[in-house]
C-alpha cells in the first residue's frame, strides 16, 4: 500500500511538471502552426460532437513535447521555367506550398531571396506536392501532390497566398512528374506505384479519364519521375528508379484480385525511357538510357533542351546533375556532369533548361537552395546564383511525410523513414 | 523522397539527421510505412512496397550503403510489402502486405529468394489493408493493424504469434469507441502489454479517386465527404490524430486506456510510433508537421499506473 501511495504521488508530481513546464520548442510551435494554418479542419470535423464524458477514465492526455524536429522553411521538390515571363515555379514539399520567383532571382547573399508570390494554405489543396510545370501562353502554374490529396491543381499566375486553384484534376496515387505539350493541348502525368505515364487534355479536371496511358511490363518504366513532353522531336521521355513490382490494389476498398498471376519484385538499374508521343498502352520505349556509364542514380527530375539536343537530369543519389545527348541509347556516359563540393548540388529534385538565357536550375531538396548555373557548365562549379529559402545557415530536416520510427538504444538515434 | 534519417535522441527544434542513408544501392523506396530496431543483433528492417522486398542494414548504415541482406523473389509472395516488425527472441520477421491481404513470416536471418515459414492470409483471418505489424514475445502474440471494410474491421487483429494460414484473429480491437479509423504504425511494450497506436485521424480514410488505373466509377469528393459521414466519432473534434494505448488483452469496441492527443500535443496527423523505455519517452512521427514530437511518459512504461487507471485513479495533468 505504502509503495502505491509513493507511486501515486510521484505520479502527480511528474505530471504537474511534464503539463506545465515542457514549453520550449518554438520551432516546432512555428512548424505546426504552419501545419495547422494549411491543413485546417475540414467542415465535416465541426459536425462531430464534443469531448465525450468517457474520456475522463483515459490515462495520458493534451501532454506537451519535450522535445520535437520540424523544419520552418520551405524544401524545394520539382521546379519550372516560363523564360517568356521572366518567371520560376518551385514546389515545397514541406509546407505544401508553390514558390514563384523571378528568373532572374538569386545571388550570392546569405539572405533569404524573396519569392514573388507563395500560393500556401488550406485552400489550395497542396499536399506533399512534387513535379511542377507552367504554361507561359495561359499564365498557369501546375504543380501534382505526390501523397495526401491525388490530384493535380492549377493556379493563374496572379494566384498568391490561399489561394483555391482554378482548377484540380484527380489523378493516382503517388503521382509525381508533370509537363505539358501546348501544341498538343496535353499533359503527362509519371505514377510511381502504377509505374505508369497518364496523358488527359490540358484543361481536363475534376474525375476525367486519361486520354490514354503507357502502362504495362514492356514500357520499361519502373518508379517514374521527371517526364517531358518533347514536342519538336515528337517525344515523351521519363526518367525512372529502377523500383518495379506489380500492382494488385491493396486498400481496403478493393477486393483482393487471386487471378493475376504473381510475378516477384525486382531492383533495375536506374533509366531513363523515351516513347513516341503519341503512345499508347503497353509500348516498348524506342531508347533506354541505363548501365554503369550512365551514372544515373535515383534520376528525378529531367528537362529536355530541344534547341541543342540535351536532356538534363537531377541525379538526387550522388548530388549531381547529368547531361546526355538527347537521342542517347543504351549505356551511354553523360557528356556533362555538375559535381562536387563547390557546386552545392545537395540532393537535387528538379532541374530545368533555360536556353532563352544560356542558364540550367537546380531546384535542392538536401538544403534550402535552388541553383542557377550557365548551361554549359561541367565539373565542379559554382553556380552563378543561389536562390534561398533560408538563411545560409538554416539546417535542413528532410522529412516528406514519415509514417514509421525506430528508436536506436545503442547508439541513442531516432531512425525516421520518409 | 525515400531515405532513412537517423537523430540524435536529444535532437530539438529545427535539426539535421546525424547520418543518412540514401541512393540507388541502398534499394529503397517511398512507402516505408513500417521499419524495426532488432537491439540484440544491432540490425534494422526496411520494407521496399515499389520492389517488392524486404531489407536488412546493420544498425549505424548511412551514406550510400547497400543492404546486408534482401528478400525478394518469386519464392517469397511478397507483393508491396508497407511494414515489419522482428521478433529477435524467436529470430522471425514478420512482414504486413496489403496488396496480399497476408502477413508473411520470415527467419530472421533469411536472405534472397526464400519462401516465409508461415502466411496468414484469407478470410478467416480477415486481413485486408494491413497497414501494420507487431510482434509481443512475451506473450506470444502478433498484432496486425489494418483497414477493414468496415468499422468493425478498422482496427487492431491479435493473432497468436505462430498462427499460420487462414485463421481467425483471437481478438478484435475496433470500432467506434476506439476512435481508431486511420492510423498506420504500431508498437507493443511486452514488459507491461501494452500496444501504442499512431492514428493519423478519427475519421474513416475514403476512397482515392482511381483504383489501380482505372478511375474508381462511384468516386466523387462530395461522395466521399458522404462516406466520412458513417464513421460517427465521439472524439474531440479539436484534433485528427492521437497515440493510443491498448492492453495486449483488450478486445472488442474498447477505447484507448491512454493518448497522448490535444493542442498542447501538437499532434496532428502522427503516422509512426517508437518507443524509449529506458528513457521513459514517446516518440511520434507526424506527417501533419512533417516532423516528430518526444513525449517524457515515464508512467506508461510501469505496471503500476497501467493497474491504478485500471481501478479509476487517474495520475494525468
């Protein structure tokens, strides 16, 4: 009895101190409140009731952290030129917002570069967006959510803030890449988990079918990402992981399909896999780049110079970007590299060509920095500007909506999966 | 974008992971819904949905470095495996895999194209979107969260550990009362038999807008604000997400016998759970902040203040 009567006042002592002295993690204070900001509470939740009476009997409670990781800055993801407007869109993946600069943005400061609009908050429907992609005739910015939220939206160019998209349109799950063909009046949407490349109309949106879909076990598309619709050459080219298994729906919405026959994962080698454009179904690509020479290493995002026959690639892996001949086949070695310390190519998402101006951006997802180098440049070289999200010193936490823990004794570590 | 990050415990406020591991030899992929520390071998599991696989690091990897180990292969049935758990007494893995409605069995040590040693599976069993596993061997039970067709099923299945083929769950944790609609990772503390649940939100996950290719044909978003509708929930609407706590012995529409939830929390969408007994902490992985939150609850980890809530003495604030 004495021991409980101990127990229990250790207890009220403990919880006083844990409910009223753990308040010290601003940052994280910051970080949720921008969460909280864009991913206010639907309408649906204030149709519930209030805190049942049951509760009182349930230990734990509102207990605050003691302590929390949480970035405050945006993280760049994918990225887009509109050198016709003098403009750059980059994705955040961690604040679900869509920063829009000006393409001549950038430089050598320390400081954060300004954005000239950030579309951020609930209204706009951004979940963990990825690929982006804009159309300098129609004055739009398209960006995809990679999870939380299957859907594309589109914002005008004028759209700033809160802003409710002009117009979203449902597509899979684990979509990621995006680009459109003007002429063609198209967009191409990359699904990782489909392994898949969608095609809808450009102004297709809400639940619309796609106009057609390479799809199938000889696209030789395997967890695709960056995708290009290159209409001088008639082309579609998609950069790949190499990650492949089938896909049997797994939610619980789905019954269980006994009758496809099992065919086991596999790991490839990185590619990258161009296709007609105009394909449709299962379709052979006409060139794979892929083999040890390519260098290729969770190849992102890519672009495509039509003008001078290049395809430009953010080669997230060795924190490189590489640089092939457009009608490259096969294991071929890249005829430029951006590598090495001086660089400060840190986990690169996007890239983007702009030969209006001679320059190649680098959208970082590793630090808070997109980088704007010349064209042509190779080796280890320094970019000639640096568009920052964030102090120069800022950390970078790296999280893209984790969903599991492992907590390390030995070393004292917290593992967190992405 | 797929890595593993690994904090130092004390980590706070706006830091850098001590070590990384990333790249094309590591193997990995997006989804990794569920990872386990195996302390006794030094070694941690990585599920891979996108190839079908399962990974095995030795427990400092970072940088580049490839696995020490992969199951994968036409022997294996693994399909986009999403989450693990290791038994490090009995040397087993077990492996959740929705897109097979199984839970597979693995030794600990297996390597390559190896078939698992059991499989649950089938409609006895009622596993549908296994969205989690846990492994209790002190009281030799395995635990499967999953999303079930209904609220009945949208919960926690006990099994016994060595349970194989198509049997059904010894016990059933759902319902509305455990406010338990959407979550995903899970974790058991054997030295007192209680199972820590991250749930993302208290309302039922609707139905995305395609299923495989195909545009699901009765997907609307004002249909599926309908379906949220049916999962009536009792809990404060002031928050979506919450760690739960059950017993290893509940059963049935209980709810939880403790959370950690509320604005002080600052949980919001919390979808993976560790835990630090030796530290008496919580930790939540939170994909509404994009970070974690530790929790200081030296008292979930003692039988005594399990026993005194038990009997209606309340020790929180």
């Amino acid at each position: 009895m004495l021991r409980k009567i101990l127990f229990v006042a250790a207890a009220l002592v403990l919880s006083y101190f844990v409910g009223s002295r753990f308040d010290f993690v601003p940052i994280l204070k910051t970080a949720t409140a921008l969460a909280q900001g864009q991913r206010s509470l639907s309408s649906r939740d204030s149709k519930s009731g209030s805190r049942p009476a049951a509760d009182a009997s349930i230990g734990g409670g509102d207990i605050a952290p003691i302590r929390a990781v949480a970035d405050p800055y945006p993280v760049f993801d994918g990225i887009a030129l509109d050198p016709a407007n003098n403009l750059v869109a980059i994705s955040d993946e961690n604040h679900h917002s869509l920063l829009v600069y000006d393409r001549a943005s950038g430089g050598k400061s320390d400081a954060v570069t300004e954005p000239r609009r950030r579309i951020m908050g609930a209204a706009t429907e951004m979940g963990f967006v990825a690929g982006v992609t804009m159309d300098p005739e129609h004055h739009e910015v398209y960006t995809v959510n990679n999870d939380s939220g299957d859907q594309v939206t589109v914002y005008s160019y004028q759209s700033d803030g809160n802003a409710v998209p002009a117009r979203r349109l449902f597509v899979p799950h684990q979509s990621w890449g995006l680009s459109l063909a003007l002429g063609r009046g198209e967009l191409a949407v990359t699904t990782q988990e489909l392994n898949a490349v969608e095609i809808y109309s450009r102004t297709a949106k809400d639940l619309t079918k796609p106009s057609r879909q390479i799809v199938g076990m000889d696209t030789g598309l395997e967890d695709p990402h960056g995708v290009v619709m290159d209409e001088r050459h008639n082309e579609i080219v998609v950069s790949n992981h190499g990650n492949w298994t089938q896909f049997r729906p797994y939610t619980n919405y789905d019954p269980l399909n006994l009758d496809q026959k099992y065919v086991p994962g596999r790991f490839d080698p990185a590619s990258i896999t161009v296709y007609p454009i105009t394909a449709n179904g299962n379709v052979k690509p006409e060139r794979t780049i892929q083999g040890a020479h390519t260098a290729l290493n969770w190849a992102m995002g890519i672009d495509v110079d039509a003008q001078h026959d290049e395809i430009a690639v953010a080669n997230y892996g060795d924190d490189s970007v590489l640089v092939f001949k457009r009608d490259d086949n096969g294991d071929a070695a890249p005829i430029r590299r951006i590598y090495g310390p001086n660089t400060h190519i840190v986990g690169p998402v996007g890239v983007a060509v702009d030969t209006k101006n001679n320059e190649l951006w680098v959208a970082n997802y590793g630090d808070h920095t997109a980088l704007v180098f010349s064209r042509t440049d190779s080796g280890n070289v320094a970019p000639k500007r640096i568009v920052r999200n964030a102090p120069a010193e800022a950390a970078t936490c790296g999280f893209t909506n984790a969903s599991a823990a492992a907590y390390d004794p030995k070393r004292g570590e917290i593992l967190v999966p992405n | 974008m797929p890595r593993v990050s690994a904090f130092a415990r004390l980590a706070n406020g706006a830091v850098a992971p001590k070590r990384i591991l990333e790249g094309q030899a590591t193997h990995l992929s997006r989804t990794m819904h569920g990872m386990d520390f195996d302390v006794p071998h030094d070694e941690f599991f990585i599920p891979v949905a996108l190839s079908g696989a399962v990974l095995t690091f030795p427990g400092g990897a970072g940088g580049s470095e490839p696995p020490k180990r992969v199951i994968q292969g036409s022997k294996t049935g693994l399909v986009r495996p999403q989450t693990i758990a290791v038994d490090p007494v009995h040397d087993e893995l077990f492996v959740g895999d929705p897109s097979a409605r199984a839970v597979y069995v693995f030794h600990r040590t297996d390597n390559g194209n190896v078939a698992p040693i059991r499989v649950l599976q089938g409609t006895k069993s009622k596993l549908v979107e296994v969205t989690s596993v846990a492994v209790d061997p002190v009281h030799d039970l395995l635990i499967a969260g999953q999303r079930g067709p209904t609220p009945q099923t949208t919960g926690l299945l006990i099994f016994k550990r060595t349970d194989n083929g198509d049997v059904a769950p010894r016990a059933i944790i759902a319902g509305p009362k455990t406010r338990m609609y959407h979550f995903r990772q899970v974790v058991v503390d054997p030295k007192v038999g209680k199972i820590y649940v991250a749930v993302q939100d208290i309302w039922y996950k609707p139905a995305a807008p395609y299923a495989s290719s195909n545009v699901r044909s009765d997907f609307a978003a004002e249909k599926n604000e309908e379906a949220l509708k049916w999962t009536t929930s009792p809990f404060d609407p002031s928050t979506k997400g919450f760690i739960g706590v059950w017993d290893i012995h509940d059963d049935g529409d209980v709810p939880p016998r403790a959370v950690i939830r509320g604005p002080e929390s600052r949980l919001l969408e919390p979808g993976g759970v560790a835990l630090d007994p030796g530290h008496g902490e919580v930790i939540a992985v939170d994909g509404g902040v994009n970070g974690y939150q530790v929790y200081l609850v030296p008292q979930f980890f003692q039988s005594e203040f399990w026993s005194l809530l038990a009997h209606g003495l309340r020790l929180q604030p």
